[in-house]
C-alpha cells in the first residue's frame, strides 16, 4: 500500500503540533502514519513518524525518531486503549529503558487516527511538568479527529491521482496500439491498389473482369479516405486534449511500496511466435512483386540482387516481413519520379547477415539521423507533400531489436553505382542473426 502525504497535510501536522506545543506545553509530539507491510509475513503495521517535536533530541535527527521498539507498543495501546493512558509516574523506569521510550515518559497521550474504522496513524503526545487535565485531554482527541479527517482526504485525493495517471497511461498505450494498427494497415492497402490499377489497364473495354478491377480500385481509394480521414481524428484528439491532472502540490512520500508493471508489448506482426530458421529469399520474393508493381507506377526503377545460396537467418518471420515491407515502403515513397531503389543481400559481419535497401531519394540531413526511430518523428519530411506518420522505421526498429538483430543507416547513400550529388540518397541495411549450423 502506498502511503503519502501533501505538503499541505504536512502543514497542517506542523500547525497542529504548535497548538499542542505552545497552546498546552507538550515537551515531546510525534504524528504517525501507518504503513502495512506488504512483504511482512505477519501482515503487521507499522509506524512510520511524519511530524516531531521537537525535531532534534539529543542530537538525533528526525528520522532518528522513528521509535522502532515502541510500534508495536502504541499500536497496541492505541487498539487496546482507545481512551487517553496516563503515566505520569516515572519513579518506575529502569535504567535499561531505551532512549525512545524516555522520551515518552511523563504524562503520555496515545490517541489513534481513525476515520470509519480505518485507521492510519497515531498522534503521541506529552509533558514533563504537569499531568494533562479533563479540557487538554479534550483538545487533544480534538486535534486527532482533525488530523484523522485531514488524512483521508490527503490519502483520497493521491488515490486519485495514481487512478489518474494509470488511465493516462493506459490512453497512451492504447494510443501506440491503434497507430500500430493503422500504419501495418497502409503497406497492404497501397499494393491492393497498385494491383487493381495494373489490371484494370491491362483489360480491355468490354472485358467482363474489367467492373471486377475497377471495383478493387474503387474499393481501395474509399479505404484510403476513410484512413486519410481516421488520422486526421487522431491526430486532432492527440494536438488538442491536453491530459487532465489536478493541481500541482509537492509530496513527501513516507514509504512505498512499488510493484513494477510488465510493459505489455504493442500488437505487432509475429506477436506471440517464436523464432525459426528462414531464408531471406523467402520472405523477400512476395516483398519484391508488390514492390515491383508499385515502383512501375511511380515510374521507378526497381533492382533486385538475392543470392540463392545464402545462409539461414533466425527470425520470427511474420515480424521480419513487416521489417523489410517499412523500409522497402519508405524506399519507394521518398525516391522522386526516374529514381532507383536497389535491394542486395549478401552482407555479413559479427555473425549477422544484412540486407541493403538503397534509394536516390533527397537523403537524410543529420539532425534527423540522430532522431531515427522514435515514434511520430519525421524531421524535415514533416514539410513535404509526402504522406506518412513517422511510425515505419519506428515499428521496424522495435521488431528488429526483438529479434537480436539491429538497422543501420546511412545517409548518403553508400552505394555510389546508383546515386549521385543531387540524389545523394539513403542506405538502410538490416543485420539479422546467422542460425547456428
């Protein structure tokens, strides 16, 4: 159970413990708050000291008088003895009384703070002089019940705040899930389109699989609206709702007890598999004929170098085929009209296999290669006409770390055959792990 308390409940404990003080000569007042102890076999409570005074005893510091070997006794009494204890008679103390229970010597009040039979913690007050009579004793169980309603509240109102940010955190996961969703949703929907475009030209008027092409078409362009659509929401409800939090306080946390959550992985393709032996060729091949179909229609110039004898990589397939189709994707998006985009494979270093992707697109300027990755980051590409979410590359690098593989990028390009001073160009390679023999 977490236990905290506001600034502003510390004040009141602070203010409170001056009426006791100099209002009615209280030589030594301690405010507890309990903390049960989750890890505790017994289940026991605790008491963990929030105001003292006075604050230093001879010289020990405030966390000094946590008075351990006292909890359990004015828990007992404060459980036992709901009613004020007098022990105003000292002549009975040994010599081997601890120095935190001398302190409590003199007339001594233990008074529970209980609010609907919960109770959380104990105000301990006393004096040296004089015995408390009936009206001090009064104002003190006075003084409790304040400090008890004060404390609910103060504990109310974190328990809001920790429900509060728990949803906040939830909306953002649901948030990454939905964006996730979408952007696999694209790849898949552009080349279903391209698709229909070529068969639609190549069927002649009067054929009667042409309405069955135009309707793949149609269909798709009305997909690709409602989606252009969808992320305009989406990207209106994260611009304009600012996150609700209520008012800014400082806290003090007196202990806590934290329990971390599993981050929940993101639904991503492959989610749940497990690994296995495969061959680049196979999971490039599909990759290459939509990419092909796509590349004729921007007029780009598609190359392709796949060895066929090139050694087993372990991967989880379905999350690699999501890998290359991003950043095959954004090859083709980026590269203008007369441009090439080159695949290779074949590369090897440290035990990993990698596989090129080059374009002759305007490459990438420095300041955004060190922001590559990250969720929604576009750089510069933000300016330009070219649609996208900056969720590619992002989804890609997450998969492939997964995997124990790892994206490297160059910019420009690092092949020179095919890129030039004014298409400079970009080079992802994707490095995956050789399957042991």
């Amino acid at each position: 159970m977490l236990m905290s308390a506001s600034s502003e409940f510390i004040a009141l404990c602070r203010e409170q413990m001056a009426l006791l003080v100099q209002g009615l000569g209280a030589s030594l007042s301690v405010v507890y708050l309990t903390q049960e102890l989750v890890e505790a076999p017994t289940n026991e409570a605790k008491l963990i000291p929030l105001v003292v005074y006075p604050e230093a005893v001879g010289g020990q510091s405030t966390n000094a008088l946590a008075l351990p070997t006292l909890n359990q006794k004015l828990l007992t009494s404060a459980k036992d003895f709901p009613v004020p204890s007098n022990s105003s008679k000292t002549e009975n103390r040994t010599s081997e009384d601890s120095p935190e229970e001398s302190l409590l010597s003199g007339d001594k009040i233990v008074l529970p703070l209980v609010y609907e039979d919960v109770m959380m913690g104990l105000l301990v007050t006393a004096r040296e002089d004089r015995a408390w009579n009936e009206q001090e004793r009064s104002r003190i169980e006075s003084i409790a019940r304040t400090l008890a309603i004060a404390c609910i509240l103060d504990q109310r109102r974190t328990w809001l705040e920790v429900q509060l940010h728990q949803q906040q955190i939830l909306q953002e996961k649901q948030q990454d899930l939905l964006d996730n969703l979408l952007h696999q949703f694209r790849n898949p929907l552009t080349a279903l389109r391209t698709f229909g475009k070529l068969l639609l030209k190549r069927l002649r008027s009067g054929d009667p699989n042409r309405e069955v092409a135009e309707s793949i078409v149609r269909e798709s362009d009305r997909l690709q609206e409602l989606l252009k659509k969808f992320d305009e929401v989406i990207d209106l409800g994260v611009e304009n709702l600012a996150p609700l939090k209520l008012p800014e306080q400082e806290e003090i946390f007196v202990e806590a007890t934290v329990e971390k959550e599993d981050k929940p992985p993101l639904l991503l393709p492959g989610t749940g598999e497990k690994e296995a032996d495969c061959y680049l060729a196979d999971i490039l091949q599909p990759l290459l004929i939509s990419a092909q179909a796509i590349a004729q229609e921007r007029n780009l110039q598609l190359i392709a170098n796949i060895p066929s004898n090139l050694p087993l990589v372990r991967a989880n397939c379905k999350a690699l085929t999501e890998v290359f189709s991003n950043i095959i994707d954004n090859a083709l998006k980026y590269t203008p009209a007369g441009g090439k985009v080159l695949i290779e494979a074949g590369k090897q270093k440290d035990n990993l296999q990698g596989v090129a992707i080059t374009d002759t697109g305007p490459g990438i300027p420095p300041q955004d290669l060190e922001h590559l990755g990250e969720r929604h980051y576009r750089g510069v590409q933000a300016q330009t006409e070219i649609p996208g979410t900056g969720l590619g590359i992002a989804i890609a690098k997450q998969l492939i770390e997964q995997m124990q593989g790892e994206i490297e990028v160059k910019s420009p390009a690092l092949n020179s055959a095919i890129t030039s001073p004014q298409t400079p160009g970009t080079t992802f390679i994707v490095w995956l792990p050789i399957a042991n023999g």
